[in-house]
C-alpha cells in the first residue's frame, strides 16, 4: 500500500517516456471523485499532464451522473464521502451498461481488512491507500490496460 503524497516526480515522467505512457493514455477517459477539493483536483491535473481526459466531482451523486454521459474507461473514487459513499457509487456504476466495464479504483484513507472486502464486494478492481503514489497508480492502470481493450460504450 502506497504511503507518498500525490505529486509529480521525475520517475513519473522517465517511466512514461520510457513506456510510451502518454500515447497508449491518449483517448482513455478518467473520472476522479473525492470530497477533497484539492486532492481532487490536484490528481485530476497530474492525470491530464499524463495524457488522460480528465472530468472530477466532488460527490457520489454527481458523479454517478458525469458518469453516465462521459463513460470513464477509469473511475478513480474516494470511499467516505457525504450524499453517497464510494460503495454505493461503485455499485450504481457497474450496473450501469456505460460504466460497467469500468476500471474501478478505491483511493481511500480506509486501510482495515473489512474495509478492503467491501471494496472487492462492492465491485472495486483495486482499493488503494491514501496518501497515493503516483508512479503506482500510473504502473497499475497501465497494466490494466495492457491485457484489457478499453471499451468504447457511451459517448464519443
């Protein structure tokens, strides 16, 4: 489990020369949702300099809404928030036909065993623990997306 802060390092940038991160990102859609505005919008930025396209929401309801017009590829969601919870948004979004195949991942201050069950259960592919490394993040969406074709459901 990942214990840096989120902030651009050189590594990031070397590992993604280096792969080809940037253009195999092109094109794939991100949704960042957390109730921490500037943790929120600070991934956000990181992911966008990486070449993603990037849409984030501070809340479980709205971003069960952006998500079924702008049909993330990746779903990057807090668990405790207010309104909605992490869960619940998971849940909405796998039952959702634009979302469904969704990579989901939890970004959470939530470290227990239970915690992480009810991720797995709630239809979460990874549960991450905050403060999240980027070069991690990165490494495992980049993963993800080599034995995975993102699916073009929804819009564009």
């Amino acid at each position: 489990m990942a214990s840096q802060p989120v902030q651009p390092s050189s590594s990031v940038s070397s590992a993604t020369a280096a792969a080809g991160g940037a253009l195999a990102r092109r094109g794939l859609r991100v949704l960042v949702v957390d109730d921490a505005e500037d943790a929120c919008e600070g991934l956000a930025l990181l992911l966008q300099i990486e070449g993603f396209q990037v849409e984030a929401t501070l809340d479980g309801p709205t971003a069960v809404e952006c998500a079924t017009h702008f049909a993330p590829h990746i779903v990057l969601l807090d668990l405790a928030m207010p309104r909605m919870s992490g869960y619940d948004v998971a849940r909405r979004l796998r039952g959702h036909p634009s979302t469904r195949d969704a990579l989901i991942i939890a970004l959470t201050g939530l470290s227990e065993f239970d915690d992480i069950a009810r991720s797995r259960a709630a239809g979460f592919d990874h549960h991450q623990v905050k403060p999240v490394d980027v070069d991690t993040l990165l490494s495992l969406i980049d993963r993800h997306f080599t034995t995975h074709a993102p699916q073009h459901s929804g819009c564009q």
